[in-house]
DNA sequence: ACTTAATCGAGACGGTACGTCCCGTCTTTCA
DNA sequence: TGAAAGACGGGACGTACCGTCTCGATTAAGT
C-alpha cells in the first residue's frame, strides 16, 4: 500500500526545473558528486517535490535524458531513420551523427551517468533499456529490415545482431574511451560489418 | 612533507585483507553502497590503513580486480591466448571463456562496477584501461596478427578495429542487459566479423 | 483582506472532531510529538480547517482542555467552591479532587503539556491563565475571603498569596514529580498553611 | 549493543563550545526554536558530535545548566545554604537570591525550559531533579535541619514538605506567570510558613 | 428551491530540521 | 613508525512536519 501521489495535481513547472536542473549540474559536477540536494536547490523546490516523483537520482537523469531526447528530436533531429536506398550511406550518417553526440557533452555527461549507472544497477539498467535505448536500436533494425527485404544483405541475417555489431564497437570505445571517436571510426565499423554481412553483388 | 609512506614496512596481511573485503562487498552490496568504512570493519583494518595507500575506493577495487585477474591467471586460466592455427576456434574459444566469466558472480560484480565507476570518472577509467583492459585488448591484437601474417585475414586489416569489432558487441550486451550472454552469442559474432574481414578462402 | 473566516459557517462536527482528537493524540505521543497533521489526519479533516480557526498546536489544545473542563464541570464536578462552613475540611476536599485528577492520565497528559508549553510561551501562558488557570483560582481566594469575612483566618491575610501556599506546594510535586502525590500530601499542606494563618482559637 | 563511544577520548574544546552554544541560542530563539543544527553550527561541531554525546537537545541543555550552576558556585555564589542563626533571615536572603536568578534571563531561560521538557519528559524529568533541583532542595532541608535542631521549629516538622511549602509558590508564580516575583513576595512567603511551623516562642 | 460563496477534505508545494551514514583527517595507544 | 581504533568537522541522505496554496465537492445562506 504505497503512497502514490496524485498525478493529476502536480506542478508541471517544479517538474521541468528539477530536470534542467539535473540536466546542468551533471554536467558540470559529474554524476557522482550530483546531489538531489543540489537539484533541489538549482530547481527552487522542496526536497520532498523530488522524492516524491523520483526513486533515485538516477530516475531523474533518466526522465531529464528523455525529456532531452524528446526535444532533439522535435527540434529537428532526424525523424526517423534515414532511407535513400543506400544502406551504407544512411548507417554511415546516422552513427556519425550519434557520435557527434557522443562528442558534446551536453548529451555526453547524462549518457554516460545513466548508462554507468545501469550497467551497475538492473533496475534502472531495464528502465533505460525499455525506454530510451530498445526504441533507437528497434529504428536500426527496421532500417536493415528494409534492406533485407530488398536483397541487400543475406536473407538469413540476424538483424539483432546486426545492430549490435554495428553500436557495440562504437559504444565500446565510447564507455571505455580506449580513442577516439571519430567520423572515419564509424565508417570503417560500417564498410567492415556490411563486408561480411552484405550480399556478394 | 612526509606525504609517501614506506612501502618497505607495508603490512602485507593487511593489504590482502582489504582487497578481499573490498571483493566480497562489491558483490554483497554494490559498488554504490561500497564504503571505504565497511570495507575496514570487514578487513580488520583502521580506515588510515586504507587511505594511505589508495586514493579511493575505486582504486582499491581495481587492485582487487589486478589480483582476481592474476589469481585467475596462476589457476589455471589460459596463459598467453590458444593459437591452434585455427583462427576462428580460437577466438571461439576465448570469447566463450570470457562469457561464462561475466555470467559469474565473482567476477561480474567487480568488473561491472570498475566498467561503470571508469565510463563516469576519466581518471580511474584510463587506469582501468592500463591496468586491465588494455593487456588483454593486446592478446586479441597479437593473436589476430599472427593470424594476419599467416594470410588467413586481409592484409590491410585495422587489427585494433577487429579486436573492438569482435569485443563491442559482446561488451554491449554485458553492460547494458539487452540480451542473455550465450555462447551462441559469441560464435555468432565471430562467424559474422571473420565472413566480413576474413579472405576468400 | 479576508482573513477572518465566518464562524457562523464553521462545522461544529469537525471542531469536536479535531478537539477530540487532540486529546486522545497528547495522551499517546506527548506533546512534543504531537503534529497537526496527526491531528487532521486522525480527525478526518484537513489541515488547513485547523489553520483557518487555530493558530497553534497549544492553541488547540487549550481549546480542547477547557472543553475537557467544560464537560466536567457538567458531569457532575463540583458547581462553585464547597463551603460547608469548615474551611479545613472544604479545602482538604478540594485538593484531595485535585489530586486526582493529577493522577488521571486523561487530564494529566493535556495539563501538564499546556503548563509546561505556557511556561516557555509566554503569550500562550497569558492564555493558559485567562482561561483555566485564574477561574480557578478565583474560586479558592472567594472561598477564603467568606473565611475571612467569617472571622475565620486573619484579617489581613492577603489571600492571593494564601491561594499560591495552598496550591504552590502541590504544583510544584506534580510539575517536578519529585514524590508521589497523595490525600496525604495535601491535608498536610491545608493543616500546614492554615496553621500559619489561620485565627489562633 | 549500544555503541558507547570512548569518554576518554572526548574533545573537552567541543564539549564547552556546545554548551556554551545551546545556552547562548536558548537565550535567544527560546526552547522551541533551539535546534540541534543551530547549535552544532554555533559551536563549530558536527551533529554527530552532538548525538554522540547527547540523546536529545533536553540533555544538552540540562548539562549547560549543571555547568552554568557550577559556574555560578564557583563565581561566589554561596558556598552552601547562610546559617547565621536566625532562620526567617536565612531563608529570605536564599529565596531573594533565587527571585533575582529567576528574573535573570540568563538562568531564566534554560530553566523553564529544562523544567518544561522535564514536566513532559520523566526521564529527563527524573534527570533534572537528581541532577539539579535535588542538591538544591537537599540544602534547604539541612538548613531546617538545623533549626529544628536547635529548638526554632516545630519537633514534627516534616522537613521535606516544609521545603516544598517554601518553595512551591514560587515556583508556582514563576512558571505560571501569575504575578511578577518580588522581594516582597518571597519575604511573605516565608513569614508565613514559618508563622505556622514555628514554635511559639 | 436556487444560486452563490465560503468551508470542507485532500494533499502538493517550498521549506527547515531531523537523526543517520559516511567522508577524509587527525589523534591516541600499542607492538 | 606503521597499524587498529575511533573521535572529529563536515555534507548529503531520505523522512517528517511546517504553514501555504490550490483543487473539486459539499453545504448553508440569502435570494
């Protein structure tokens, strides 16, 4: 019998200062030294406001990244997986995309916290999962499902592990930072992994 | 400025205490709930003790992981990586042992933690590469070279680029939890990865 | 500037709801530990129908003695003073009920909590003796002054002090609870303190 | 298991600094308002130096109290209870100095607190009087003691209570506020009780 | 009887203090 | 002099209430 607060009553304005809040100060302190007392102060807002909505620092940055992700993508971010037919060139663009993110801190910080923090705890690690990394990955695989369908790549393709050829190197180096992230490292992820599974023309 | 003690009157007992508290409570309670002062109630130890030799409790876990990982080495695990001729055995081989270590307890929990404590705190991440990830990056390289000299792969191969082509994937699933790690996994990203960079036969 | 709320429409149900609960709340948790929201909540009334007609916890609470003393008074208490004509045996009487009461944990818990609060709250103090205290007393000195009036204690008795001899000693055992109090205790105040002032035969 | 912290390693700089503190702050914020926080900030101590020595912000304060009582004897107040022979003079010189503390904001105030918290609280209550009020009621009874003794009062005094009929009116008015505590007052009270326990000469 | 305005129960809100846990430093005592 | 022990100043935790504030939903007046 846990006390769930009404949804319908709550401040619209205490919950988006609380997510920039979070957002700018895991920026610029770090995950590990970001403090709900600090989000609560940044954002003008009791204490209580936070734990009543949020289990965890980490639900908060969570929630932030989200709200993040949502406005990139209204912004103008691509809507949508790129399809111009070649595949090659429409991976090619979305990961150097995604590792110019990678390379902004302002997505860089969260993304990191939030995926440390996952990988640490299962819980949050699902959360994270379900909601902001399952839709991206769910958008490569249709985009090689197309593909497939047109013949591009072999039949018996797993298309899941596809994907996970594709973004595990690049997040590889990204989490461990053993180099750099570069627009040639994508490539060469794409040309080396469509080698082997692309279709012999 | 006596700042560095002397190494020279160390108490050995004592820094084995430590790093094996500092395992067993990694596993126990996290690496979040991990505290430099449970960590020396376990060891039998007085907080100084711990502070004068390691700067944080993320150091003092990857000299915990420096030794499991040398424990594991003397035991029996694989000195130096199989080289039977046979390329993609091999790295079968080896890929399976990694996945059933990371499906281990013993060794997930530390590994896990320092993975996520490194991806959030740079410093202890390029440690953790120096230390831990990168002499075992360089069995892979070394082993995908003699491959490379023998011909069985393209001469103009990027062998740090396979080596993360091969480990990123398996990486990716380990930490973010978006699939079981099997052994089928694993053969599968060989197969994959050699079908792209591997000669026509 | 509304601020003053129409009584006429104040609901006498949650008046005596919130009183009766204050009441039963004091005698479980003290008064330190009583919350107004343990009051509203255990009322069935919100908090803010205490706030609109209570400026204070002590408020409250003092509101809900003097209906605890309203209703005794009703119940059969004694209406005015006793004067039998025997100023030793009327006084014994009403210290002896005093006592009792004392030793009641249903006017025990609320009388105690609203002396000690008025002994640190002056302007609640200033409440405190308006309206329980000097009632009171005012009967005590009435019923002295017919015994003067009688020839019975001296004439120039001043009977304020003689009420605070009489009743002085019994607060100060109640308050301090430095010995038990007893029927005993108090004949031995009465016999004391008129031996003091009362007419030599 | 209580952990009991070793007294042998106390910091008498922090012990002093806080009791200073809490009676400085009792002074002038009142009882209710002295926080714990407020103190530790003023004394330039962690809460936990506070918690570790106290159970609540009651026993810090009856500990100030015996300090500044110790102080106060050790100033010059009176070493022991006057006896110049003549009772009545005795004890109206005692109950004066008394009057003059209890109109003394500096004793005033920690006091009425301590007295207040004790009338709530038996434990500390039971505290306060081994500790404090004891000692003090100790010396007016050897003083009476004495007189009896010496043939001034009454054989069948009942010593206690005498002191209790002494001092409870003061009390009474001093914590009730019923009336300002005057010379006069005192004075009165004393002739009174003693023109009833005394021989007739 | 019908409107209308205030009170009501409920509870979210910005805050303050709580009492606890741990940090990293410092001090004491012992071997 | 290194180590066990643990007190210290400090900061953040997550909780409990404070007193204020908004919400519909009664509810009791005055029309």
């Amino acid at each position: 019998m846990a006390k769930t607060p009404d949804a319908s009553r709550r401040s619209d304005r205490s919950r988006r200062a609380i997510l920039d809040a979070a957002l700018e100060l895991v920026g610029e302190v770090g995950y590990n030294k970001l403090t709900i007392e600090a989000i609560a102060a940044r954002a003008g807002v009791g204490k209580q406001t936070i734990y009543r909505w949020w289990p965890s620092k980490a639900a908060v940055l969570l929630d932030a990244s989200l709200a993040l992700a949502g406005d990139a993508g209204t912004e103008g971010g691509w809507e949508g997986f790129p399809d111009t037919g070649d595949l090659a060139a429409d991976l090619k663009y979305v990961l150097r995309a995604t590792v110019d993110e990678m390379n902004d801190g302002k997505y860089d910080a969260p993304a990191r916290a939030l995926t440390a923090a996952g990988a640490t705890d299962p819980a949050l690690g699902a959360q994270f999962n379900e909601k902001l990394l399952e839709p991206q990955l769910a958008l490569y695989e249709e985009r090689l499902r197309t593909a497939r369908d047109a013949g591009q790549i072999a039949e018996d393709t797993d298309l899941r592990l596809a994907v996970e050829l594709l973004l595990g190197p690049l997040t590889h180096r990204w989490l461990l930072r053993t180099a750099p992230l570069t627009h040639a490292f994508t490539d060469a992820i794409v040309d080396r992994v469509l080698g082997g599974i692309a279709r012999v023309s």
